[in-house]
C-alpha cells in the first residue's frame, strides 16, 4: 500500500527560481501591466466562479508530463493569452521551449501550500491540503510568508480581467490548489488534464530531483487523482502526452475542438501553423521513456502493465513495484476514460479520499 512519506526539504519550486530574485525583477513592471483591475477584479464572488462564457482554460496534469508542451501549442498556436512573457518563469535545460506559467500564480500556490506546512513535493501529506484553510489563510493576509500575498491578487487581476480572455494558466500545483482558486476567480473555467506514463514521470523526477522511483510514483498518483476529483463540475477536456507525441496536429485539433465546445473558442481561427507545431514536437526532448520490453505484470483491457528498470532490490524494489502497479491501474483506467466517470472508485480510495 502506498504509506505516506515524509516532507521534502527540497526547493519548493520546481523551476529552481529564486522567489525573492523573481519577484523583485518583476513586481514593478507587473503592476503596471494588464492587472491594472478593481478591487472586485482580482478577487472572485466568493462561489465556485460564476457561470457564463468561460474566461479561460486551466491546465491540469502532474509535474513533468508534458503539459508545458499542451500549453505552448494553445497559446502560440492558437493565441491564448499567457502574459507579458517577462512575467513568465524562463525556459530551462530541462524544458528548452518553456513553461508557459505566470511566476506570481506559481508563488501563490506555494503560499497556498506553504500556509498548511506543504510543499508541491511533500507526498502523501498533499492529500490533506484543504482548500478552505488556504483560501482563509488568503483573505486574512496571515499566510506565513516569505513572499508577499499580493503575488496572488496580481495573477487574479489579470484572469478576471475579461479584456485579457481567453486566457491560459497553467502550474502542475492547480492539481492540489485548484478549488481554493475556484472561488476566487469570477468565471469557472475550463480544465483541460493531460496526463503521462508514470514510470516516465518517475524517471525525470529521479533524475531532476533526485527523488526515488516510488516517491515520483506516489506523487503522480496524488497529482492525477486530485486534478481529477478537484475538476469535477468544470467543462473538461482531456488529452495525454502519448497522444500528443502520436500525432500532435490531430491531437490539438481535438483540444480546440473540445475547448470549442466548453464555449471557449481560440481568439485565432485560422489553420493550425504545422511549422509552429512541429517546432514544439521534437522527439529528442522526450525524455525518460517507459520501458517497452518489460515481462508483463498485468493487464487492464487492452492496457499492459509491463516491468521496469530500477537501481534498487530488496525492500525497496518491493515497495516500488506495489506503488508502481497501483499508479498503472489508474494509468490504464485514464486511457479507458473509465476514471473520469463520476462513480470511478480510486484503486488507492482508502489514501485518496473523495473530497
């Protein structure tokens, strides 16, 4: 069974910015841009956001499954409105076209998570995050901080500002902190989940972050499941990376598609740009795949759980291969599209509880 593991000491942030650094380069130009909003602007009416014409997509999906890939294709492709790329977290080695995310969104989430002693990589103790204690944390500015809350009230500015729908936002942590946001926006908007093997997940974190295979397992399974359930009641679009990597013209086709038929239609119409699209698509950035000749260890459907590699034996291999076999069944369950009905009983249910 997947037992809850201890806090990280690691970096909160994923993109290994530095908060004060960022926010120092940034806070000056930012209030001066798009969120020049009323004080009702930046914050919402308090309810699941308002219903209507949705004034933007979320992305949804764990850490390092490809969704900055979903939302470059959206936004350069298709037009939708990220920002001014200076307040935007820069582009990595390990993700050379970009992460399409607003660096004070990411700060907030992080005070939404730090205010409950968590951080994106704290393991079984995400489960706990209540998005009630951080939205009161919020609203009474006692979030402990080192980085002001005002970061959020910039970000909210700009996403219930309708002059800059439709927009993108997109931070793997929304998996955890998306209801608190919820009722701060004023529209509901659509949520857009995309999700990747987690034996691939597992290796980048393992190699980015140092973490082992079961802990970058346990945390794709609380991401997965949480952007599920905390999407509920949203128009959702779903997609994969797998997909994506298959035939990405197609595949993003889909996406507009679908987002289309959420009432959120792309502020470009025109044919979808294969040179851009193929710029994105480089086969040489898909790091750490699966392992495809592995002996099969079980099969859902048409879906075939095959083994994998690993540096460690005894104990641990033990438990990597429980936890491993567990996210698969919620990996195939996602292919099937048998996870996204409402009466989907997680395989882990007694450790993801219904919220």
């Amino acid at each position: 069974k997947l037992d809850p593991n201890k806090k990280s000491d690691d970096e909160d942030d994923e993109n290994a910015v530095s908060a004060e650094d960022e926010e120092e380069e940034n806070v000056d130009s930012a209030d001066e841009e798009e969120n020049s909003a009323s004080a009702d602007e930046q914050e919402g009416d308090g309810g699941d956001g308002g219903d209507g014409v949705p004034p933007g997509v979320v992305v949804l999906g764990m850490h390092r499954s490809t969704t900055s890939l979903i939302a470059g294709l959206i936004t350069e492709v298709m037009g939708f409105n990220v920002g001014p790329k200076h307040l935007l977290i820069q582009n990595a080695p390990d993700n050379e076209k970009g992460f399409y995310e607003r660096l004070d969104a990411v700060l907030q989430n992080d005070e939404f998570l730090r205010s409950q002693d968590m951080n994106w990589a704290s393991g079984m103790e995400l489960i706990n995050y209540d998005y009630k204690k951080a939205l009161s944390a919020y609203r009474s500015k006692k979030v402990p901080t080192k980085v002001p809350t005002r970061e959020g009230q910039k970000s909210l500015a700009f996403y219930n500002n309708e002059v800059n729908s439709p927009w993108l936002q997109k931070d793997p942590r929304m998996c955890i902190t998306l209801r608190t946001w919820l009722k701060l926006f004023n529209k509901k908007p659509v949520a857009l989940f995309s999700f990747r093997h987690p034996l691939e997940v597992a290796y980048s974190l393992k190699k980015r972050q140092k973490f082992d295979l079961s802990r970058g397992l346990k945390l794709w399974v609380i991401y997965n499941a949480r952007a599920i359930q905390n999407s509920a009641g949203l128009c959702r679009v779903f997609s994969s990376s797998e997909k994506i990597f298959a035939n990405p013209t197609e595949e993003l086709k889909k996406i507009v598609g679908a987002l289309s038929d959420c009432d959120l239609k792309p502020p470009i119409s025109k044919d979808f740009d294969a040179k851009v699209i193929n710029s994105f698509i480089d086969t040489k950035l898909r790091h750490n795949k699966s392992n495809d000749n592995g002996a099969v260890l079980a099969q859902h459907g048409d879906c075939v759980v095959k083994d994998f590699k690993s540096e460690d034996n005894g104990y641990e291999l033990k438990i990597q291969k429980e936890v491993y076999l567990q996210a698969m069944n919620i990996y195939c369950d996602l292919k099937s599209g048998k996870a996204y009905k409402a009466n989907y009983e997680w395989p882990v249910s007694s450790l993801i509880p219904k919220l």
